[in-house]
C-alpha cells in the first residue's frame, strides 16, 4: 500500500499545484506528502514536478502519470463503492435447507421477504433428511437438536 499512498499524495499535490493543500486534503502533514512524493520519484527514477520555493509545477512526465493515475484511483474509488454498496443490501442466491414442518413457519413471510430484499433468491429446500450443508452447497440449514459436524457454527433461533 505504500506506492497507493504515494500515488495519492502525488495525484492531490498535481490537483492543487501545493504540498500543503495536499496535506490537508490527505489529513497528513506536507512533509509527509513530500516525503511520499520524493519515493515515488525515486522508485520511477524521474522527476514528477518542477520545485521553487514559491511554486510547484508538473513536469512532462509528472503529467502524463497524472492522467493514469488519476484513472486508476477513480477506478478505486468505484471498486470500494460498489462493494460498500453491495454489502448494505443483500443480494444473491440463498439455499436454505429446512424441515418438511418448516414450510407452516416460512410460507406466510416469504413476501415480505422477498419486498425487504428484492435481490435475493431464495432456494428452499423441505426435506427432513440431513444435508451435508457444505458437500450439498447450503448457506444455511434450520435443524433441532445437537451439532454433528465440527466445522459448522449454529445459531439459536428460539
């Protein structure tokens, strides 16, 4: 992570043309950012931007970094949204393996269900047979009584 952490002190310094507006942008010192900058200058072998006591500048180089890696942090950005996203709502295939007697409790909620969570697809399976939850490819399994398998976690549901 260290090169996205000079990468992104390099896009906000490009951004602001300032060490300090950076830092405060990033929530560092400047000095950090510089620091981060000077790394990532020195890993590439090249200067990124053109120093005065007064002024920061792009170089050519600097530049044409900045458009891709302006890129790639959208694109992060992106990738950490849709997984936020995606963790708030549900969404997928649910197997769910139940007792036969099951379908009197789970029948009258599954509308309900199926309006609070319009992304998942339920797989339910009644049969008072036990499944192997992981051979048979089940998320979940209502069952009575004790835990047979070891590699399994329970819940107690009432």
């Amino acid at each position: 992570m260290d090169s996205l952490t000079s990468l992104t002190s390099f896009v906000r310094t490009a951004e602001t043309l300032s060490f300090v507006q950076a830092a405060r942008l990033l929530g560092i010192s400047a000095s950090a950012v510089g620091k981060n900058v000077a790394r990532l200058e020195n890993k590439l072998g090249v200067r990124l931007f053109n120093r005065s006591t007064r002024n920061v500048s792009l170089t050519a180089e600097g530049a044409a970094l900045l458009i891709r890696c302006q890129h790639i942090l959208e694109q992060l950005h992106e990738a950490e949204s849709e997984l936020t996203n995606s963790a708030a709502q549900p969404a997928g295939k649910l197997r769910v393996s139940l007792p036969v007697i099951g379908y009197r409790l789970v029948l009258p909620h599954l509308p309900e269900f199926s309006r609070r969570y319009p992304q998942v697809e339920l797989d339910l399976d009644f049969s008072d047979r036990l499944v192997n939850i992981i051979d048979e490819g089940f998320d979940v399994a209502i069952r009575s009584g004790e835990l047979a398998d070891s590699r399994l976690k329970s819940k107690k549901a009432g």
